[in-house]
C-alpha cells in the first residue's frame, strides 16, 4: 500500500466532498432565494445586486454581482461551483490552522476534515444563495487567520494589510460571523505564548497585535447597530431586546442545547435516521457510503505519512478552549435575531457561524479522551463517515424537492397554457419543503413571462394564504383587495379579484379549483387557508387556446414523461373548455397505458366527461370506484351527478344521474 504525504491532502478534501455532497448533484437545482436571485441576474443583470442589496446588507451586492457576471443561471452549474467552494473552505482551514499550529499538522488534518463534513449545516444545496452570503465570507475569514498567523510569525505589514482586507470581506457582506473575531485575539495569544512564557506580557502584547483588526471590527459592529436601528436592513426582526436572557433555567438551557447538538447530536444523527426507515434504499445507500467512506477514512489514516512534531497536550488544551468559545460565540448573531438552532430545518445554516470552532472542539476533545492513535482515528473515521451518510440523506431531501418543482412547474404549464398579465395563483401551500411563495414567484415569471423587460411591474405572483394572509401582501380574502408582492427592485400589484386559485398536493396532481368544478364543498375538507379562498378563483384568466409555454430545459429538463399527472391537468383544460369529447378521449387514453390516481378528487372531470359523452356506465363505476377509494368525494359527486342531470338531456342518463345521487345520499 503507498504512502500517504501532505501533497495528497487536497486529493482527501476533493474525495470526501464529492462522497458527502456531490453523487446527488444532477438531480438537485435551485432552492428558497436561489430563485429569486437566479432570476434578478438573468432579467434584471448582474448589476442589478446594487440596488437589490442596498437595503439588505449592501456590502454584499459585489460578491453577487463578481459570481452571477460569470456563473450562467443553470441550477447545475451552481451546484458545482458549491462543490468547488465546499472544498476550498476545507483548504482554506486547513491552510489557516497551519500557519496557526506549524507543528500539528496531524490535528490540523483532524479539524479540516471534521470542518469540511460538519453535518449540522444541512443547507449545501442552497448554493447560490449560500455561497454568496455566507461561504465567500467564511473563506476569506479563514484566510485572514492565517494570514494574522503569518504576519505575527514574520512581521511583515503586508500580511496585515491583507488579513485586514479579508476581514473586511469577511465581516461587512454578512452578520453571521460578526461575534467570532475574538478567536483571533485568543489565536495571537496562543501563538506569542511560543516566545513569551509571562501572563500579563503577553495579554499585552497580544492586544497590541490584535488593535488593527479590533478596530475594523468595531467599525462593523458599529455599521450593523446602525443598520438594525436607523438603517432599512430588515432581514430579520430582532428580538433581543424584546425578552429576557437573564433568568438562569433559561441561560442553561441555552447552553445545554448547544453544546448537546454541537458535540453529540449533529455527529451521530445518521442513525436515527438510519434506523427510522433502514430497508428504505436511500438508508441502504446511505448505510454502504457510511461503510465505504469509514473503510477509506481508515486506510488513509493508517498509511498517512504525516506528523506532528509538538506538544500535543499544550494543542489540546488550546483547542478546545478556542473550541468552547467559539461556539458560544457563533451562537450570538441568531440568538440576537431571535431565531432557533434547529437542526435539520432551515435553520440550520446558523450553524456556519460555530462550525469552525466545533470542529476544534471536537478535535480536541477526541485528543484529550483517546490517547491511543489507532483508537483516535478509528472513532474520528467513524465520525466522519457518519457525516458522509448524513449529507447524503440531506442531499436526497433536496433531490425530492428539486423532482417536487420540476413536477409543479410542467403541470402548470399542462393546466395553463396562458394567463393574462397581474394575475396572482393563490394557493395555501406548496408541496415543497424549501420553496416559499415568494421563491417560486421567480420560476413563475420565468415560465410566464419569458422576455420580461426591467422597470415593469411583474405579471404574475404567487401567495400563499397561510403566510401572506392578514398581511401587506394579502389584507383579506375580499373580493377587490390588492395584493402587493416586492420583489427586491421590482413588484406585483395584483387583485383579489384577478386570481386563480390552486392546489397541489404533495400526492396528487396540480389542480385549479373554481366555484363550480372544485368548490369549497367539493374540497371543505381541506385547510380553510385553501377553501376560503376558492371563491376568488377566476379560471377566465387562464387563456386556455395559447401554445404551451416553453420551459428552459436548464432549469426543469426536459419534458416528463406523459404519466397520469399529464392526463389530469390537461382533462382539467379540456373541461374549462367544455370540450367533453376530449376529456373521455383523455380518460381513455389514460386508462389504456395503465394510469391511475393517487388521489381519487382527479377522477371528477373524467367523471363528468364519460357522463356527457354517452358512456354512463363508465361514469357510474368510476364514481363508485371513487367514492370507495376516498368517501371525501361525497359532496363533489353530488354535485356532478346533480349537474349531469340537468344538462345530458335525454330520460336514461336522467334517471342515472338521479339513482346517483340516490346511492350516494346526496341532499335533496
């Protein structure tokens, strides 16, 4: 077996982050902002980002501006470039931990790698939006330490001058890392402490060397008070100040929760996800990448050739000192927001701020814990492999919400061809989990309104009830009320009375929903946020005789194949079209490639199709088959057969209809 040196540790870095995050990346695309931002730099221009930013953390606006100039708007080429900036935040530490501790390269190795696979940021696949408001940042904050490290080994100004340039990137464009600077503080006294052996000399000297950095930070602190107070940054509502952080249950709860998902739950969450669903094939993949990356993890460490040459107790001890601080430090930015550390959500891109110092924490507690090598790198392998699996199943979660939109946006374009310009689709939710309206008014627009021009109002919105109801986006659900949607630099201002309301289950296919067809009967199961909506539902917006409008196959693919999602949505359109031939043409056609429903409300229009064009007998079974399957449906099959009666025209479908309704027990 060859020998492994220190030129092979980039090799390491790009195989764990392809293993971790990138066999998904074909099938994964855009998510939450990445939409909206997508969006801005194709219609709008890269330098657009200018005045988008500049009420919401302006200093940004270059990084986004520099990348989308040069990144196409293609959700797989994003994907890749978060692959590209996932491994030089490895290097990046890697690099910084070296000029720190010159001669611990074996625990420098260890953090890197635990920092590079930190299973409790979840949020990778969120790239262009987090490469850039964040990752950017982070890697030139890590720079800058090494390049501190550097300037304090070597005394060159330069070095200064640089690590000062880096902070500055590092600090302005985000607040996510504005509370870890004093790392740097304890890094230099760490560091002087290889010359200088007396306490107060050194917290001296020590601050002496950190001045230059401590006063640009000061600045940015000052920036980011008078932005939360004076300014128009509003990204989050702060709610420090709203509620105490004093009383002593709570303070140690706070730290229990961090240092619990810290050190312990984000490690080994894998196998409770494992064991919830382990004969699922994702599990079972997930399980043999766990197998396969321990397996390499542990040959790597047992013919790496690298050492370290100092004191390991005198690391540990600064390790995880640094460690601990860090992580509470981390922590400070998104409990001022007010906002959760919750593993596994959303939220969990809060983690970026303390993934650094987690890291050197549990480096150095696996030093401090394990002093046997063999037995250190077979738990720290573990670890790591754990995280490999994690990612992967994090990677799957993206992939079905990616296949979600790609569904939602083909069926949209099957059920309407067309829609007049300021139409609002009024839904109460989507079925994705990382999406919000507001992302997927992008991708509406996209579709909709392919040469959109800068300076006009957007044609069509998405809202979403439960969000936006009682709201400035949406005051009621009254006929005639505005609907106002800001998009960054651009708006929709739509009407109440200018909707089409929809629905699209998470089984199911998209379906738009009318007085008449699929009305608040039909559906008065469902969540009042839909059924209280309905009512505004104007279907004559959709103009059902345009072309299907083309979707751009590097953002969705190509078309799916023609399932039964295909057959429901475009039934749905012959029905709006009183086009009934169709609709039974359309069952048929279904029925012979084997196409059924999951949800047994998309039998409705072929029902009423096969009723209307003399198959009665094939309605009535369906309806049958239908009121079995789902006994919802009741008041929805009541309500067809009663029209049925009134328009097939002749004594026998008349007398179907009626004994119908009869077997159903619907209301006279």
């Amino acid at each position: 077996m060859p020998k492994f040196t220190k030129k092979s540790i980039p090799f390491l870095f790009a195989i764990l982050t392809l293993l971790a995050y990138g066999l998904l990346t074909p099938w994964v695309g855009f998510h939450w902002d990445d939409w909206a931002f997508a969006w801005i730099g194709n219609f709008l221009g890269p330098t657009e980002f200018i005045p988008a930013f500049r009420p919401f953390r302006p200093f940004i606006a270059p990084i986004f501006v520099a990348t989308t100039s040069i990144i196409p708007p293609i959700p797989f080429v994003w994907q890749i470039f978060g692959l590209v900036i996932r491994f030089f935040s490895a290097f990046a530490a890697w690099w910084a931990l070296n000029q720190i501790w010159t001669k611990n390269k074996t625990q420098n190795l260890a953090v890197s790698l635990l920092f590079l696979l930190y299973p409790g940021y979840s949020q990778q696949w969120v790239a262009l939006t987090h490469i850039n408001q964040e990752w950017i940042s982070l890697i030139a904050y890590l720079f800058s330490f090494g390049l501190t490290a550097q300037a304090l080994r070597t005394g060159k100004k330069r070095k200064t001058l640089l690590a000062l340039l880096l902070l500055f990137w590092g600090l302005f464009p985000t607040e996510y890392f504005v509370s870890i600077e004093p790392l740097r503080a304890l890094f230099i006294f760490f560091m002087l402490g290889e010359t200088m052996s007396k306490f107060w000399i050194r917290i001296k000297e020590s601050a002496k060397r950190w001045l230059p950095y401590l006063a640009l930070w000061l600045v940015n602190v000052a920036w980011l008070a008078y932005y939360y107070t004076r300014g128009g940054y509003n990204s989050y509502s702060v709610e420090a100040s709203q509620k105490s952080t004093s009383a002593l249950a709570e303070l140690i709860t706070g730290i229990w929760d961090l240092l619990y998902k810290s050190l312990w739950m984000i490690w080994t969450q894998f196998i409770p996800h494992y064991l919830d669903s382990p004969t699922a094939p994702t599990a079972i993949l997930g399980l043999a990448l766990v197998i396969l990356a321990f397996s390499f993890l542990i040959i790597y460490h047992q013919n790496l050739t690298l050492k370290s040459t100092a004191k390991k107790h005198l690391w540990t001890r600064q390790a995880i000192f640094i460690g601990f601080v860090g992580i509470f430090l981390g922590r400070v930015p998104s409990l001022l927001a007010g906002l959760p550390l919750k593993i596994g959500s959303t939220f969990d891109r809060l983690t970026i701020s303390i993934m650094f110092a987690s890291a050197l924490l549990v480096a150095g507690l696996l030093e401090l814990l394990i002093k046997n090598e063999k037995w250190r790198n077979l738990i720290l392998s573990g670890l790591l492999a754990l995280a490999v699996g994690q990612q992967f199943l994090s990677a799957n979660e993206f992939r079905r919400d990616w296949e979600r939109q790609k569904n939602l946006a083909w069926q949209l374009t099957w059920r309407i061809p067309a829609m007049k310009e300021g139409t609002a689709l009024i839904t109460h939710e989507l079925p994705m989990v990382y999406e919000s309206d507001q992302a997927m008014t992008a991708p509406l627009n996209w579709i909709y309104a392919p040469n959109y021009q800068a300076g006009d109002l957007l044609p069509y919105a998405f809202v979403n009830t439960e969000k936006r109801l009682g709201g400035y986006t949406l005051p009621s659900l009254e006929m005639d009320m505005p609907i106002k949607v800001p998009y960054r630099t651009v708006r929709f201002e739509g009407n109440t009375s200018a909707a089409i309301v929809i629905y699209a289950p998470k089984n199911g296919c998209l379906r738009v929903l009318d007085s008449v067809y699929a009305n608040a009967q039909s559906y008065k199961k469902e969540d009042d946020f839909l059924t209280d909506a309905i009512y505004l539902s104007d279907p004559s917006r959709i103009l059902t005789d345009a072309e299907t409008p083309d979707i751009p196959a590097s953002l969705f693919g190509k078309e799916p194949a023609h399932e039964w999602c295909y057959y429901s949505t475009k039934a749905e359109l012959a029905r709006q079209q009183g086009d009934w031939e169709e609709v039974a043409r359309l069952g048929d056609q279904a029925e012979t490639e084997g196409y059924h429903p999951v949800d047994a409300f998309e039998w409705l229009p072929f029902i009423e199709g096969y009723a209307y064009t003399d198959n009665l007998e094939r309605a009535e079974n369906l309806s049958q088959i239908a009121i079995q399957k789902e006994p919802r449906l009741r008041k929805g099959l009541c309500q067809l057969w009663a029209r049925a009666e009134v328009e097939i025209g002749n004594a026998k479908g008349e007398n179907i209809a009626q004994n119908m309704q009869t077997k159903l027990s619907c209301s006279p």
